[in-house]
C-alpha cells in the first residue's frame, strides 16, 4: 500500500486486489469472515438461484451447454449452494457448466466442476445464467465532495483514511454526475432545477461499475444476468454517500490499507443495460418462491418434526425478504435476447 496521495478508486483497487490486498490475501477467509451476504444466511438463497436457473433453462430450450456464471464468487459458496441444490437433477447437471469469477485464488477442496477464473467468460461465449451477488459493491470507484463555494471536487486518500480536496470534476466523470447523481453535478452541467450542493455533500461516481457489469452482460448470448446489491437510484441518493468499510462483520471506517473491505452502494438504475430492469430482492425471492410464510399450525399436531423444520425455512426467509434488510438489496436483471424476457417479473 502506498502512502501517496491518490483517489479513492485506485487507493480501494491496491487496498482489495493488490498483492496483499483485503480480497486477494493468500490463506484469507474470505467474505464469510468479515460479512454476512445472502449467500452465506441461508441455503434458500442458493435454492432460489437454483430454481432460477432452471427457469432460464427451460426458456433456452435446454441447451446442451448451460452456463452459471457466478461473478464475485467469494469462496464458491453460492455455485456449491446450487450444485447441492441441483444434486437430484441430473440432466441439467450434465449439461450444466458453473463458471466463479473471483481475482482470489481458488480454494481448496473446491467442487472440480467448478471452473475458477480471475476473468469473465469471452463475450458472447455463454449461454445461461450470470448471477452477481454483491460483486458490484466491490468495484472501486471514485468518490468527490463539495467545497465551501459548492464546488464539486474530487477527494485523495492515503492508506491511513486522510483524506484531503483535489481537482474539480471533469470530462466524462461530470458527465455521469450530471445525468445520474444531478445533485453533484459540475455547475456548469447542473439542471437549472437542482439546487447547488450543500458544503460537505460526497458521493461516488459509478461509471467503472456501469462498464464493469456492461461487460459481464456482454459474455452472454442468451440468457439472463442478474446483478443483487447494496442500491440507490437517481431519486434517493444519499447525500453524504455511502462509502464505508467491514471487518469481521462490524462496520469500521474505510482506511484503504488492506486490513478491511471498502465499500459503496451501488448506482444500479445507471449500471441498467438498454433491456434491464430493476426489482427488490424481496419481490425477486417471492418470484422463486421464497415468501417466508408460516406453515399451518395443524402440521405441528399431524407432523412436528415437518412443522419445526418448515419454521426454521420461514424465519430464514423472512431475513432475506426483509425489506429494511437483505430484502432491500437492488435486483438489476438484464435479458440477453428475448428469450428470458419475462422471467423474474413480479404479477401484478
């Protein structure tokens, strides 16, 4: 890590991915050891990607190869949720082909039809599902805040969390600010509409994660990306950002050293493709069937060990339906090609 002063998008880039970087660290734990994702509260996460899956097949055709393309994989947990969750299907297993994009090393002991990869598959190589669970949030970008005159300017960081002003925000960079975060927006590119920021007001520029996940959509030919996280939109930004870091499992200041995640919502309405479309996590698991409803009391008199389970399955969906939690999380679901158009729409 480098004491200089730089910004935040490179300072996070050498903090999570360098060589002893927060993410790439050999021998870490991973995620799992610092946060709680979906992915790691409950099996019926895993499920639903599962179930998910086998609605894209389905609308492919079923094709001879099925691709599930996980980006961000963490450990691998989610594709061996889904294998396990698939495990009594063997048609689509013998025709299925999980894909883990993840820049950390591939763990041991990992399920060998599993493919590890620090790069997404070629464009327009795969046909199926690409599943990205809190990837986004992890893509660095750069974060700017108004001066004492309202000018809006990019902020410098060093390892240890200082932070100071730097240059005011330009080219293509004011450009995104003034179409997706208008509140920050250069004035000479701020709607007559928009008031001028407050001193202090920060945000973070997303244009790395709108080509980070243009890419990923392009390795499809057909079928289905799918993008769950940490979410703001154009109405409802937050006006001192969201920049923040984690480490084993509390929130912490973001210090770009390696010792802790750095992390940012996720602008996910300007990451959305000419065909996407945004839902929560909530509507999206009652589309796959995970509702966190109560069973019926009268199965704990005909079948109690059934009833116990069935409540055990309903409290952990209920965590990820939450709304003012995982349940909040932005679904951004972007179809390639017409086949998977309708999928993961929620009825009226």
């Amino acid at each position: 890590m480098t004491s200089e002063w730089c910004g935040w998008r490179d300072a996070a880039e050498a903090a999570l991915y360098g060589p002893d970087g927060f993410y790439t660290r050999p021998g870490g734990p991973g995620p799992a050891g610092h946060f709680r994702t979906s992915v790691h509260a409950s099996p019926l996460f895993a499920g639903a990607v599962a179930r998910l899956l086998r609605e894209v097949d389905a609308a492919l055709g079923h094709p001879d190869g099925l691709a599930l393309v996980d980006v961000g994989a963490g450990r691998g947990e989610l594709l061996t949720g889904v294998l396990a969750a698939l495990d009594e299907d063997r048609d689509l297993l013998a025709r299925l082909r999980p894909y883990a994009v993840e820049r950390a090393g591939r763990p041991a002991g990992l399920d060998e039809r599993i493919r590890w990869s620090a790069r997404l598959p070629e464009p327009g190589s795969a046909v199926g599902l690409l599943f990205a669970n809190e990837w986004l949030d992890n893509v660095p970008v750069d974060v700017v805040a108004a001066d004492a005159d309202g000018a809006v300017r990019r902020i410098l960081v060093r390892a240890d969390g200082t932070e100071r002003a730097g240059g005011p925000v330009d080219g293509p960079d004011a450009d995104w600010l003034a179409r997706w975060w208008p509140a920050l927006a250069p004035k000479a590119l701020r709607p007559a509409e928009v008031p001028p920021p407050d001193p202090g007001m920060r945000g973070e520029i997303g244009r790395p994660r709108d080509a980070a996940w243009a890419r990923a959509v392009r390795s499809l030919r057909a079928g289905l990306a799918v993008a769950a996280d940490y979410a703001h939109t154009r109405d409802g930004r937050p006006p001192f950002g969201t920049l923040t870091g984690f480490r084993e499992g509390r929130e912490v200041a973001p210090v770009p050293d390696g010792s802790a995640d750095v992390t940012a919502h996720v602008a996910l309405d300007a990451c959305a493709g000419p065909t996407g479309r945004l839902l929560s996590q909530r509507a999206a698991l009652h589309c796959l069937g995970v509702t966190g409803r109560r069973p019926p009391l009268t199965l704990a008199s005909t079948d109690p060990a059934g009833y116990v389970r069935a409540l055990s399955a309903a409290g952990a969906a209920a965590e990820l339906t939450d709304p003012a939690g995982l349940g909040g999380f932005g679904w951004l679901v972007e179809p390639v090609g017409a086949e998977c158009a309708e999928l993961l729409r929620p009825q009226a």
